[in-house]
C-alpha cells in the first residue's frame, strides 16, 4: 500500500523570547493511505503538534513532510491554505459550530471557497449529512442538538469537501461514553467504508483501540519500535 505521508527528520522548536522550546525531536514515519492512525503520550508529548504539520497548520523547524507526493513544508502561506482547503478534514473536540447557523449552514461553510454553485453545495451537504445520520437534522441549530449531534456535524463538515485525510484532535474529549462510542464507530465506518485516511490525537486507550495502528510519543519522540519507525524503515 502506497504511503499518503512521509515524514523525514522532522524537528520542531518554538521560540520564547529568548528561549527555544524543542518540541519534536527528529520524527521520522510513513503513514499508509486508508490508514487510521492514533497518536498517544502524554501532555507535552508533541502529539498535537505533530498532527498540526500533518495538516499544513504549522511548519517544521527542520526536515520534510511529504503528502501524496508533494513537500508541503516548503509551500508558502497562500499554498498551504489553498492546500488545506482542499485536502484537510479537521475534527475537534469542542466541535466549533457556528451558533447562528444551522447543520446545514455549518456543513456548507468549507464549500463556500469551491467553485460549486448552489445546487452541487446542497448536494454535497446532504450527503455529509445523511452519511453521518443526521440528514432529518439539517435545520436544527447547535443549541437545539447535543453534544454527540454537534460533533456528528462537525464530521459532516470535516467530509463534505471529500478531503484526502481526516486529522482529529481527542475527537471524543468532551462527549460522555455513549457518544464518544457512536463518534469513533462512525470514523472506523469512514475510515472501512469510505477509506478515509484518519490521523487522530487521543488520550484515551478505549478510543486508540479503534485504530488500525497506534503511535506514540514520548518527549517529542517516538517510542522505540512503535508503528511509525517500523514502517518509515520497511
């Protein structure tokens, strides 16, 4: 199976005042297309912030970062966001809903810098809305939902563009047990059934074990003989 990511030597240092915060210390990993990868370790690890340069948020200190073939860490600002656009999913925790819009409207909000009319950002919301369960929804607004609802919508939002991968920061952080079960049974659908690539962030072993791999990170590093050494050395 063809690698989606390539990560090489990957290093990250943020700078306060006249301090330098190291953050990743050399990462090196591949990750397969259609994988579902989980990113474990504790506060401080460099999870987050290596799920960040994943998507093209933040860039690396030092080293490279490869998706479907192209170097994003050298694109400029302008390129990134036109590359995210069209490549990203995000799913967050706090699910980051509009209030005065409604499912729908939240959906069709990354469709908004497409060149799809109207009736194609109807077509595609709708279909990221039935796809999630949430079809009978669409004009109901945040508050008249629950959390496990608005999260659904914030997957429906995450799809819609049809992104090459779907990065997730603790998906299931602030939903109680039944909900986080509903959220991660509809990313391993999207991950089987739709072969979404899945980069998710988690603290929770319940969740990781939904993954098809799980890797982790210790003091900005990964631990020895974990996923992503084994593959970026095959």
């Amino acid at each position: 199976m063809a690698n989606i990511v390539e990560i090489r030597d990957v290093r990250k240092v943020y700078k306060r005042d006249q301090f330098e915060v190291p953050v990743l210390n050399g990462i090196t990993l591949s990750v397969p297309d259609g994988d579902f990868l989980a990113l474990m370790g504790p506060s401080g690890s460099g999870k987050t912030t290596l799920l960040n340069l994943m998507a093209g948020i933040d860039r690396p200190s030092s080293g490279s970062i490869m998706v479907e073939g192209k170097e994003i860490s050298r694109f400029s600002e302008t390129q990134l966001a036109s590359w995210r656009a069209r490549h990203i999913g995000f799913i967050f925790q706090m699910y980051n809903l509009i209030p005065v819009l409604d499912a729908f409207e939240n959906v069709e909000l990354p469709l908004l810098l497409t060149h799809l009319d109207k009736s194609q950002r109807q077509e595609h919301v709708t279909a990221a809305l039935d796809i999630v369960g949430l079809g009978d929804r669409m004009h109901h607004y945040p508050r008249q939902l629950s959390g496990g609802q608005e999260q659904r919508v914030a997957i429906a939002r995450a799809i819609v563009t049809d992104p090459t991968i779907l990065v997730a920061d603790e998906p299931t952080g602030d939903l109680d047990a039944k909900n986080a079960e509903e959220t991660l049974q509809l990313l391993d659908r999207l991950n089987r059934d739709f072969k979404k690539t899945i980069v998710m962030v988690t603290h929770d072993p319940k969740a990781a074990s939904r993954a098809r791999h799980v890797l982790h990170l210790e003091k900005g590093q990964l631990a020895e003989g974990q996923y992503g050494v084994a593959v970026a050395d095959a």
